[in-house]
C-alpha cells in the first residue's frame, strides 16, 4: 500500500500572500487558487519589468537641454561683435538646429551656425550689434530626433 506524499512545505518567498491564498482557498478551492496565485504573480513581475524598462528608457531619450549660454539669459554684453555660445546636455544636429536673432521691433536674422566636430553639444555663431534689446530663439534638434526650442532674451549696451 502507498503511503500518503509528505505534506507540501509553504513557499516562503510568498508569504505575504498567504492571508490571500487562505481567502482564495475557501472561497474556490486549491486548484482554483492556485491558478489565480501564479495569474497574480505573472501579472506583478510582467508589470515591474515593464516599469523598469520604462524607466530606463527616459533617460535614453532625452531632450536636448540648454545648460549654458553667451550671452546669458536676460544678461548685458557690450556692443560690437558678440560671439553666441549655446551648451546643451546631449549632441546636436548642428546642421539641422537653428538661431534667430529677434531685434527689439520684431524684425527676425537667421544666425550662421558653425559647424564645431570637436564641440559637439554646442551651437556656436556671432554677429555685429548696436545697442538694444534681442531675443536669440533657438530650435535644437538632439541625435535622438527629439527637437527643443526656446529664447533667451538679452540687452546689449553700449561700449564704454
């Protein structure tokens, strides 16, 4: 004659859902539970892997963010030739990315960027000013395709 199989040991590693197997048990019965259990448990890890993954990937896909510039948000320089220095925090298409001087009466110059392979999170340009209030509008597009934009207003003044 056989003789009963030793009883099963509790799985320690889920021991929080105890009360829960206990509930499930009453309720449905053992085998019932135990499908319900392993759905449980596929559908926690399935969702943490997930979450993991997304939460790699935004730091993957970043937008370029301006971190410095010259000349400095609403900050002064003197007149005559000022030299544009725009850092990001990733690499740009410096080909594809643009800069807009926006003169205190709205009228609007496209900036020559120049290509820089050794600088290549930055935006580099110059240009002749006189006096008064501009806007550099600025649209970077970073190697992952994603574009930014913004302005950075400034005030040149005159020399002394």
């Amino acid at each position: 004659m056989r003789s009963a199989p030793p009883p099963r040991q509790p799985d320690r590693r889920w021991a929080g859902t105890r009360k829960l197997h206990l509930l499930f048990r009453r309720r449905y019965g053992h085998v019932i539970t135990e499908k319900i259990l392993m759905s449980l448990r596929h559908r926690l890890g399935t969702f943490l892997v997930a979450a993991s993954c997304a939460l790699v990937s935004v730091g993957a896909s970043a937008h370029a963010i301006l971190v410095d510039s010259s000349p400095k948000a609403n900050g002064t320089v003197a007149a005559g030739h000022v030299d544009i220095v725009f850092k990001y925090n990733s690499k740009i298409d410096q080909h594809r990315s643009r800069m807009t001087l926006v003169k205190s009466d709205q009228s609007e110059t496209t900036l020559t960027i120049a290509a820089n392979g050794k600088q290549p999170n930055e935006l580099d340009s110059g240009v002749d000013l006189t006096p008064g209030t501009y806007t550099i509008r600025w649209q970077a597009l970073a190697l992952d395709g994603h574009i930014t934009r913004g302005d950075v207003p400034f005030t040149v003044a005159a020399k002394p």
